[in-house]
C-alpha cells in the first residue's frame, strides 16, 4: 500500500526474512519501502504474473509491511482517537480498513485493524511504520500497550484459487469470509489467517514467525495453483481493482473524502466525532472537496504515469494524475487521479499531460476490475 519515502530511498534497504528464497526462485530483487524486495520472477515477468494471479493463485511476500498489537481495557477507545472507523463495534475475528489521520484531517496512513482475544492487530504500510508507531504510541493512554510484532513475517496468497490451495494445507480455512480472521496452523506452524488482500481477488493474508517463513513459502508455492509474484503486478492488481496506494494516491495533504474513502467513516463516528480533522471532513461531506479522486480509461495504447498533469481547455494545470499505468486485463491504459469536483462525473472527458503530448481521457467508475471477494461463507 506505501512506497519508499524519500530518506528512507537513500537508506540501506533491509533484507526480508524471505530474501535467500525469493533469490533461489529466480527473483529480480529491488529496494522498496525500505526494503530489497522482488519485483519479478524469471520466467515469467510481470504482465504473466499479473494474469496468473487474476486467474490462479500468487504468492506475495508483504512481510515489508507493519504488525502492531495494540493491548489493553482502552485499546478501541484509544484507536478511535486517531481512526475514524467503529473500532469499538468490531467484533472478534473482524476486521475493518481505516485511516490513520493527522488534526488537519489529512492521512498518515491507512491500516487494516482485526479485533483479537488478545488486543487489536493492526497491519500498516512498511514506508511509514516507523512513523506510524512514534504517532499511535504518542497518544496512547498509560494502560495501553503497543507491541511491534517485527518477529513476524506477512504472506499474501490472492487469487480464484487460493483457497483451494490453502484448505488442503489449513483446514476449515475455507470458512472464513472476506474481512474475517482466525488463528490456525499449517504444517504445525501457528498462523493468524485473514481472508483480505490487496489486488481485489480473493485470498488470505498470513502472519507466521519469521523464522517458520521459509517452511511455509516453500509449502504453498508447491501447491499446482500458486506461484511466487513480485512487487511489479501487486502494483497493476491493486490498480485494477481501484485501491490506493499509500505514497502515491494518499498522503498527509489528502483527506478521506478528497480521496473518495467515505466508506472508512463509520456512521457513528460520523455523528458523534472523536477523531482528528472530524469538522474539516464533515464541512467536506457537506460541500465537496475541492479535489476527488477517479478512475481514468486513457485513450490508445501508452499508458500515462504518476506527474501527469490533468489540464483545462487553456493547458493549465487542474489535477495530476497519482497512479498509472497499462491493464494487463482490459488492455488499455488505467489511471488514478484527482481532479475539481465539477469535473469528477462519471463519462466525463479530461485531457492529460505527460511530457509534452496530450491525452484524451474519460473518468471512469472504479474498480476498473470487479472486486472478487467472497462475502458468503465457503463450505469448509
């Protein structure tokens, strides 16, 4: 979900507990959010990893990202201090997308927060993690507890057939629905399992020790419907499937709103506040932003890039484009971008500049890919 910031780019990456296997699988290794990761596999390259996942199954190693437990009597009170979702309505095994938000109203970072017997999992953005722990552990009352879970890897298997190559390793795995957890094991190692993702297929992400990843890489890249996939199609799934990226799409200038994330305010949060930029967001709801993010179908066949302007009749900037990129499903180019309200209907026309040339550009509804997420239970 985040990219590197800019010191962290200059820093010496991290390696991945993973690094050795991702290396002996023949994958092409680059510094990423702090850390060397894989952007493709020999063999296949991105656009064939990009279509294996849409229609088997991809193995992701996210173990980039953060893992937080966040502990104690005031622990839903305390996130909801800083999130606007209905953290204290989460019941066990659920989990809810929010938005970590500065006092402008602007966003720190988005999260995944899973409700657990023994506190609240939180997953953030491997960029930002470290950031996101001085902000969190700042406002946090004395009785409650912040773990960094770094002795944890993070796995990501997406795709159609996912579960069936995970229920043969993990069963009643099956059972869970999209947004749900639960602890389980595979092949004797203890997993904190969730139906989630983030390429809009269905799928799980696996939280095991770091020590046990290998053992378990090597167990479900086994499977006949699963193959390793690197950074370069999770980047063009979650494109596709509409998702921002944290760096690109979504930064501390942007609010929920301007960033067409509503869905993140919970209803109750909403009416009754608490959370940081709560009346700039609401005046936002009621009037628009001055900016909103969209979905653009390009014309022709070159894609246009993060920095492309969005002009006016006259040239003049009015918007950029924050994602872009070519469809490996659609083949046609896709792009995020945030453009003035008057502007953000559906089947409207915008011209892009990049480097000179103008594109004609349509705004599109988004996912440009439909979501694939399972929402009924499976049989187990």
């Amino acid at each position: 979900m985040s990219d590197p910031t800019d010191s962290e780019a200059e820093a010496e990456p991290q390696t991945l507990p993973l690094d050795a296997w991702h290396r002996a699988a023949g994958a092409r290794m680059v510094p990423f959010a702090g850390y060397l990761m894989p952007i493709q596999y020999e063999g296949m390259g991105i656009l064939a990893e990009h279509l294996w996942t849409r229609a088997s199954a991809g193995l992701f190693d996210v173990s980039h990202m953060g893992q937080l437990l966040v502990s104690g009597g005031q622990a839903a009170d305390a996130l909801e201090s800083l999130l606007p979702g209905d953290i204290a309505g989460l019941r066990e095994g659920r989990m809810r997308y929010s938005l970590l938000l500065a006092e402008t109203g602007g966003i720190l970072d988005d999260l995944m927060v899973t409700r657990r017997s023994d506190g609240f999992y939180v997953v953030v953005n491997g960029a930002t993690k470290a950031d996101d722990i001085a902000h969190i552990h700042e406002h946090l009352p004395e009785d409650v507890t912040l773990n960094h879970m770094d002795e944890q890897a993070l796995l990501a298997l997406q795709g159609p057939k996912a579960v069936d190559a995970l229920a043969r390793l993990v069963p009643g795995v099956a059972s869970l629905t999209f947004m749900t957890a639960g602890a389980f094991a595979i092949d004797g190692v203890p997993a904190w399992i969730s139906r989630s993702g983030y390429t809009g297929e269905d799928g799980f992400e696996i939280s095991i020790p770091a020590e046990a990843a290998e053992q378990v890489a090597a167990l479900l890249a086994a499977q006949p419907e699963v193959k390793p996939i690197g950074l370069g199609a999770r980047d063009s799934l979650r494109l596709e499937a509409g998702l921002p990226l944290y760096g690109h799409d979504l930064d501390d200038a942007t609010t929920p709103v301007s960033a067409d994330l509503g869905f993140a305010l919970s209803r109750r949060r909403r009416e009754q506040g608490g959370f940081p930029g709560h009346a700039r967001i609401m005046a936002e709801i009621a009037d628009g932003p001055l900016l909103k993010r969209v979905g653009l179908i390009v014309d022709g066949r070159q894609p246009v890039r993060e920095g492309a302007m969005v002009v006016d009749a006259e040239g003049s900037e009015v918007g950029r484009v924050t994602s872009g990129g070519f469809s490996p499903s659609l083949q046609r180019p896709i792009a995020m971008a945030y453009v003035p309200l008057a502007v953000a209907v559906p089947d409207g026309a915008v011209t892009v500049m990049q480097r000179g040339r103008l594109f004609a550009a349509t705004v599109s509804p988004m996912p440009f890919v439909p979501h694939n997420y399972v929402r009924k239970g499976a049989p187990a």
